[in-house]
C-alpha cells in the first residue's frame, strides 16, 4: 500500500498468537499485519466485502467484529478508538448506526401520562 491509512491501531485476532498486530483501515480496504510462529501474517479485506460492523466497549477481550458477504466473520481486538473505527466503517459503508444501537428485541414502551 503507497497511501498512508486513514486510521490504525494495534490488535489480535482471537485464535492466533499475533505480535505486533495491527489493523489498518485504507479508503478501500482493511489490512491486518503482524507476525506468527511462522512468519508475517497479512491480511487484506476489501471494503465492499463487508456486509455489516459490530462493536461492543470493552478493551480486555473481541470488540469488533466484521460480518462479510459470504457469510464468515472477523472478530478483533481493537486495543484502542474501537468506536471510532465503527464510526468511521459506518460512514464508508452507508450503513446506519441506529440499527446496532438498538436491539430488535427490546420493545419501545410508551410514555407514561403524569
């Protein structure tokens, strides 16, 4: 990549011993780079492959978590600005925030007369 990324952060991928992870979020991609017992991991998930972001805030355990259209996921460990990656993804992507903000199975309830 010859273009600097509009965000980066260090992270993990759950199930594999990263060191020196990073996540790096370019204008079309996301790249995820470090190092395995067995060398250089890389990693490059094209932007319209994702369907659908989720974040949670918490820094100790999987953050985020990227749905992709064939139906797979990829959970991170985001170690820092989780939600101003998902922030940032919602906007590239046209998807609402609104939608995961609110979980479909908590019922509105009106308001109560005084």
């Amino acid at each position: 990549m010859n273009a600097s990324p509009v965000l980066s952060t260090r992270c993990t991928l759950p199930g594999l011993l990263l060191w020196f992870g990073r996540a790096e979020l370019y204008p079309r991609c996301i790249r995820l780079v470090g190092w395995t017992w067995s060398g250089r991991f890389e990693r490059t998930i094209s932007l319209d492959r994702i369907e659908r972001v989720r974040w949670w805030a918490v820094r100790e355990d999987v953050n985020f978590l990227l749905h992709l259209a064939d139906g797979r996921g990829v959970a991170l460990q985001l170690y820092r600005n989780a939600g101003l990656w998902n922030h940032e993804l919602h906007d590239r992507l046209g998807l609402s925030r609104l939608a995961q903000s609110s979980p479909a199975d908590v019922a509105l309830r009106p308001k109560r007369a005084a």
